[in-house]
C-alpha cells in the first residue's frame, strides 16, 4: 500500500527507470519540436537495434543488459512479416520469433522500444521481410497505391498493433513502447512509383494513425511525411538533417554502426572515433534521440538473408559483436559518450543550441537557459589538422575530426577521439584446445553420407514449354529448381562429327548456376551470368541438368519484388567447328523444386538413405553429410570452421546455422591495416579480410547444442572435405588500454570533481570481460611513447623503467585496476613531452 495525502491506495505500478509499468494505466508519449515527451517530460534517447530472430531467446536477456550497460535507453527492432506469416493467415510468434516475450524482456530491464512494423524493413533480410506468397496475391503492386497492397499491409499492422495492445505493451497501457514505424525508407525510391507513391504514403500514415496505438508514428527518409507521422533519418551521419516541421523533433532511427558482410565481399568496419564524433554531432546540432543500426547484429540463420549474396554473418561491427560478446573498445568509449551526453540532457532538452563559429571548420554550440544550466558541444570537423580554440575564455585543444563535450560549459569530460575504454582481442580457440581433442582426428570418422541425384528425382516434377523464371516458380521453398532436358544425338548429328568439342552456352540471372551433362559436372558460375561450357556429347540420348540456385531474395529497391532469377536462356549447344548453333530454350523441360534430401527431411536427420561406409566421398559436389558431435566444454560461444567446405547449408540438431560458402573470396585489394578515422565514412572506406573468405566461421548458439549427442548434418552443393571443419569458441585473448596525459579524467569522476572542486587527471582503467576471472600477467606495459594498437604494442623513444612493475602490482590479482596516468605515478622519462600509457594484460 502507499499513502498519498493520507489515503492509503493499493500500489498498481512500478517505476522502472524511468517509464511507468503499470497493470491498468498508461503514461503520455507526445512530441515537441526539441524533443519526445514522456509522461509531460522532455527526453534525450539512446537507442540501439536488436533483432530479435537473429538471436536467441536464450541470448535476449544477456544482449538486453549489455544494452542497458552500456548506457542505451531504447530497444529497436523491427517486424519481420515473412517470419510470422510465412503461409497466408497462418501466423507464427514462437522461439526466435517470439516477439511479445522479446519486448517484455525489454521492458524487465528498464528499457523503452521503438517498434518499426514496416511492414517492408529492408534490413539485409529476404525479400525485404515481405512473404513470397504476398507476391502472387491478384492483381497487386508492392509499396504503392494499390487496394490489394493496402489490404494486406493493413491487416498485418494491424495484427501486429493488436497483438501489443493485447499484451498492454504500448507506452500508452503502461507498455515500453514508445514509438511505432510505418513504411521504412520509402522516400529513397518514391519517384518511381510517380503521383501515387504520394497517395500511398499519405493512406499509410492515415490507416497507422487509425489505429490509436497513443504512441507517435515515424517514417524513416520520408520528407513529405504527412502530419503527425515524425520524419527521421537514416545514414552514417545526420547532423545536418532537419524535420519537415517546427513542431517535429530531430531523430536518427538509422545510425550504421558499421555495414552488413556480403559473399565475395571484404569485412567492413567502422572506427569507434568515427562513430562518436557522428553521434556527438548530431546531438550537437539539436538531435534528441538517436538509434544505432545495429547495435548486435546477430545471425542471419537459415535462409533470411536477403541480397542476393548477403553473408550469414550480421556482425555489423556493432558494439556487442555477433556472438553477444561487446566489442572493445567500441561499447566502451560509447558507453562514456552516452555518460557525457546525459550529463548534458538537462539544459539540451530546455532550449535549442545557439550555433557559433570558431574559425574554419570548427564550431561551438551551447545549450544555455535563464535558470543558470550550460552545456556546450566543440567541435573540429577538420579532416588534417588539430585546432586550438578559444572559448568562454578559456582555451581548448581539439583533434581533428573530433567533439568535446562540456556538460557545465567550462570542462572538457569527453573528446571522442579520445579513447579512455579498455580494447580487447577476441579469438576463436579451436576445441581440440579446449578438450584435448586431437585436432586430426577430431572430424576424420563418423561421418554417413547420401548422394543427392543429379536431375530430376522427385514424383512432383513437372514438364513445360521454354523455360520458367524461378522465384515464381519456387515460391522460394527451396533455394534449389532443377531444368532438366533429355535431347537425341543421331549419329550423322554434326556436333558429333567434326571431331570439335561442343559448347553449352547458358545465360542465367542467377543467383548461381551448375550444369551437368549426363550426370557429370560440366561447369557452375555464380550471379548474372553467361556460361560457355566446353561438353562432350555422345550418339544417342543425352540429359542436360541445370541446377539454378538463389542465395537471398532482393531486399531493397525500387520494384525489388519483380527481380527474377533462374536460367531465362537462351540455352544453346554450339559446333566448335561447323558454327551450327541448336536453341534449346523453347523445349520441353522438366523441372523439379528443391532437392530430394529436403524432400526425405535430411536436414532434420531423417534416418532412411544415409550410407556409412569405411571410405569418404570427399570433393564431390551434391552430397549430404551427417556426423554426431559433442559440444566444445565450458559456456563461450561456438563457431563452426568450415575450412575445407565449398558452399551449402548447416543443420545442428535439426537448426538451420545458414547457407556457407569459404570458397568466395574477397578481391585482394582494398583492405588496409589500420583506417584512419578521419573524414566521412562509407560502406567501403574500412575494410579487412582482403583475399580471404569473406565467410569462414559460423555462430552455432550455445542453446542449440547438449553437451554430447547433437547431429550435425551439411549438403554440399560444389565439393569438399568435411574431415577438416572443426569447432571453435569465441573468447577474449588480451585486454588493452592507452591512456595519455592529453585525456579527460574518466567520465565516471566527472561529477565528484565538480562536488570536490578538485580536477582528477587521466586514468587507465582495465577489467576482466567475464565473472570470476582475475588479471593474471601483464603482456606490455610502457609509459613514455609507446606506439601501436592492442597486440602490437611497442616501446618508443622513452619509456619509464618503473612502468612494468607498478602496473604489475596494481593489476595482478585484481578483477580490474586503476592507474593515474602522469608523471606523479611514473616519474618522468622524457620532460616536455606528452606521454602516454600503454598496457596489455591477460585475464584468467
């Protein structure tokens, strides 16, 4: 019971930081032009995009408090329609696709949700999220002003919306809910729907106001967004972004983290410095929330992925890296940033920034009110040069490319080019570490095996004049179709007679292709492709196979939904010598959807056909494998090394890890060993992994596995030996941190100090990653000039003699340490200098 002016009232909610969780009543989600107001107050928001499907439910919890750890407010995550409705009115909401129990999870850690129905999302996912069977609906037109489109876009948000509503999850019942999205990055690609793309979007924003959610809508990069719908903006920076109205505040729903991995692509990644500086800005010039795209990307497990040729992987390189481990020091000079922007949200959120120059490309804002609060934003947007500026009379150094926040107008309590968060090296440590497993042995027995048949196989194949388009044809059942043609040589035929080779050609739009002639592979190719392959044919009848894959539906894109794939021809045989050219194109082809192993439930360890013999057929493309395996010991995340695979699917314990592919490789061009942070970020600015597999290790979450007994089961679609895959897991090696005397105090002691009036320095901080461990050597220690990154430091021109030993002292033995960074602690090795502390240090 509680009291208030001494009635005693039964206690019916409970405030859980900061939003009211109440078992009947809601609280006020309204907008003004600075900012979102929660229950009639002005807020700054953190947010960060977590998917749920491309987790686990076992892995929400842990991913939600490293979330809220690492300073965020807000959950987002959109809703995949093909993943709930993958048959018409046919709805599924369970494990990985849970979505209720994924947002009440947020809602147990304090934390609020943007939730963006779409119900198009885009987002590197299969068809854009759309469900293929929505494709063959009659007479309909995706993303316009079509009635059947509006229909079903309309029924599912409303499913959805109704669904929340149920649960009481809304802002407006009590709910984390605070924002609601319709449509998603329409205003990228509406000029080519013409007049009704304006139509449509303005049903949109009337059919998602209709539904009475009391929370406000957003359309991402939608300019001619009608009221009330919020715009918002999406890209590596929006500093420079501004709403369509006054009355609207400025949000970021998109800011990348990093970029998405593509088969054949390098590993893109996106310097933490970069990031914050873009963050820090935006916030700068008026922005009130913001939401990183991702922060943990996840996997993308089974077939979701979009593309075509997007990665299994999802890493993004977000701050909480595929496997749910946080990627240092990215989280943690984020989680500062967050600190120091907080610091500020008191006058931000009071009044709007007066904007100053301070010379070329420099440049002050400062959040000031009548009530004594400041806050300024300095900023150097000089891609060279380091600046010196002078401020409210005091002078400031700023690195180029660079803010610093002043949350009292006076001191600096964070520069983001100034990392003071420890860095950490995660490796894969293979399990015959872990468990004493001979790595040669490991894999090399236990294996069964069964050959899927070339051609045509199954009882539903199906003959037709020409040849068909395969997305229409599969209805994306399976990534597999098979054309297949049986053709008479006579003996007198002239490909037969001039002793030449003859050549198939075949044009394919992709999204890979393998032919076979008379059961024998003749060549593949992969994307849009035209295939000149060198056959031999004999008298009589000879089978010409086509084996057509897709990898992902198109996801983006104006008219996305009507890209074809699948062998469209001609397919012709051409005489080597006699120049005689033979259209096959308009036979009558047989045609067979997906593979006879998916037709028995291989995938799930289906028991009847599997052959175990002591020989293994190894490099022989279209065969499926199956072997038992026990889990690698302990509770870091798994991957599985495909070394050795060429390209197919994994199932562990009947679960789709996704398709794999280490044979495609990345050109060897581009990548460099450290990218300077400095200047605008693009897609392929940073990238790593050159000449290597874009894709060779595969999340495996630890809650698909036992400890002994799970079944691993892999087709192999091109050739390989899977006598060399093995398990590894996911671990931290060595902890970092450099710190130089330039640094702002830790963020942490920024507001003691101003109780004290007294100014704390630079300090280095390490901690172990994981409970119970404790820092047990240190690999590097040097305070002087010490150059390199984590792993690789080095000692420069001067270097204190005392610096290994007081390091060791203060560390060893510790969960986590603490030292000053100056010559107070170090003497001084090199005078009129500015020194710096580099450390390395394991942790057991």
């Amino acid at each position: 019971m509680v009291a208030i002016r001494g009635i005693e009232l039964p206690i019916l909610s409970v405030l859980v930081a900061g939003f009211l969780v109440t078992s009947s009543f809601g609280y006020n989600v309204t907008y003004d032009h600075r900012a979102l107001v929660v229950d009639g107050k002005r807020r700054v928001f953190i947010s960060g995009s977590i998917h749920y499907p491309r987790s686990t439910p076992d892995m929400w919890p842990d991913l939600i408090q490293k979330s809220k750890d690492g300073g965020l407010d807000v959950i987002e995550t959109y809703v995949f329609w093909n993943l709930h409705e993958a048959v018409q009115n046919q709805y599924d909401f369970e494990g990985r696709k849970d979505l209720v129990k994924f947002i009440k999870l947020v809602a147990d850690a304090g934390l609020y949700v943007i939730l963006r129905i779409g119900p198009y999302v885009c987002a590197e996912w299969n068809y854009g999220g759309f469900p293929l069977w929505l494709h063959f609906v009659p007479g309909i037109q995706f993303r316009t002003d079509n009635e059947p489109f509006k229909a079903e876009m309309k029924r599912f948000t409303a499913k959805i919306v109704d669904m929340m509503k149920h649960e009481k999850l809304y802002a407006s019942q009590g709910g984390p809910i605070v924002l609601s999205q319709i449509e998603n990055e329409y205003g990228n690609i509406d000029s080519a729907y013409g007049s009704a793309a304006k139509t449509y979007i303005g049903w949109a924003a009337s059919m998602a106001s209709s539904l009475d959610t009391g929370v406000p809508w957003v359309m991402c990069q939608q300019k001619d967004a009608p009221d009330p719908m919020i715009n918002t903006c999406n890209g590596f920076y929006c500093d420079q972004f501004t709403p369509n109205s006054a009355q609207k505040p400025k949000m970021w729903t998109e800011n990348w983290s990093g970029w998405f991995l593509s088969f054949g692509g390098a590993v893109p990644y996106r310097p933490v410095e970069d990031l914050a500086f873009a963050v820090a800005r935006f916030f700068q010039r008026g922005g009130t929330l913001q939401n990183y795209y991702m922060y943990h990307g996840g996997t993308n497990f089974g077939r979701t992925t979009g593309g075509p040729f997007i990665a299994t992987s999802y890493d993004y390189d977000a701050p909480i890296d595929e496997y749910g481990l946080v990627r240092q020091p990215k989280w943690g000079h984020l989680k500062d940033l967050h600190k120091a922007i907080k610091l500020c949200e008191e006058a931000m959120v009071a009044t709007d920034p007066t904007i100053t120059s301070l010379g070329s490309n420099l440049e002050a804002s400062v959040y000031k009110t009548g009530s004594g609060l400041c806050a300024a934003f300095l900023a150097n947007m000089g891609t060279q040069s380091d600046a010196t500026v002078n401020f409210n009379g005091n002078s400031y150094h700023l690195p180029a490319w660079s803010v610093s926040i002043l949350p009292d107008c006076k001191d600096v309590v964070l520069n983001t080019a100034k990392i003071n968060s420890v860095a950490t090296i995660p490796e894969f440590v293979p399990q015959s570490s872990i468990d004493n497993v001979d790595p040669l042995s490991a894999f090399s027995s236990g294996w069964s095996w069964f050959n899927e048949p070339v051609g045509i196989s199954s009882e539903n194949a199906f003959t037709k004049l020409g040849l068909l388009e395969q997305i229409n044809t599969t209805s994306d059942q399976s990534d597999y179709l098979w054309y297949s043609l049986s053709t008479e040589m006579p003996g007198n035929e002239p490909f037969l007679q001039d002793g030449s080779q003859t050549v198939l050609h075949v044009e394919s739009l992709g999204h890979a292709l393998h032919a076979f002639i008379n059961g024998n592979v003749a060549g593949s190719g992969k994307g849009k492709v035209a295939l000149e392959i060198p056959v031999t044919l004999i008298p009589g009848k000879n089978t010409i196979d086509l084996l057509s894959l897709t990898v992902g539906l198109q996801n983006y894109g104006a008219f996305f939904d009507k890209a074809r794939a699948g062998v469209t021809g001609p397919v012709q045989l051409k005489g080597g010598n006699n120049g005689s050219t033979v259209d096959l194109s308009s036979l009558r082809w047989t045609y067979q959807i997906g593979l006879k192993g998916e037709e028995l439930g291989l995938p799930s360890g289906g028991l009847s056909g599997w052959v175990s013999e002591s020989t293994l057929p190894k490099n022989q493309p279209l065969i499926w494998y199956k072997r038992s395996f026990d889990a690698p010991s302990g509770n870091n995340p798994i991957a599985l090394d495909f070394t050795g695979m060429g390209k197919g699917e994994a199932w562990v314990n009947g679960q789709s890890i996704g398709r794999y592919w280490p044979t495609y490789t990345s050109s060897s061009g581009g990548c460099t060993n450290s990218c300077n942070y400095r200047g605008s970020y693009s897609s392929n600015k940073c990238l790593k992994n050159c000449g290597k597999p874009s894709q060779q290790l595969y999340h495996v979450p630890r809650s698909w596995v036992k400890p002994s007994g799970n079944t691993l089961i892999l087709f192999e679609e091109m050739g390989g030996d899977p006598t060399q895959i093995a398990f590894a897991t996911r671990q931290i090696g060595s902890l970092c941190a450099h710190v130089s005397e330039s640094h702002p105090q830790p963020v942490d002691m920024w507001s003691s100090d101003q109780k004290t009036g007294r100014k704390s320095g630079p300090v280095l901080f390490l901690e172990c990653p994981f409970p119970n461990q404790l820092i047990s050597s240190i690999k590097f220690a040097s305070f002087g000039t010490p150059r390199g990154a984590c792993g690789s430091f080095t000692h420069g021109q001067c270097s204190s003699t005392r610096a290994l030993s007081i390091v060791q002292k203060a560390c060893i033995g510790s969960k986590s340490c603490s030292i000053g960074v100056s010559i107070h602690t170090f003497d001084d090795p090199c005078v009129n200098v500015t020194k710096s502390l580099a450390v390395e240090a394991s942790c057991t």
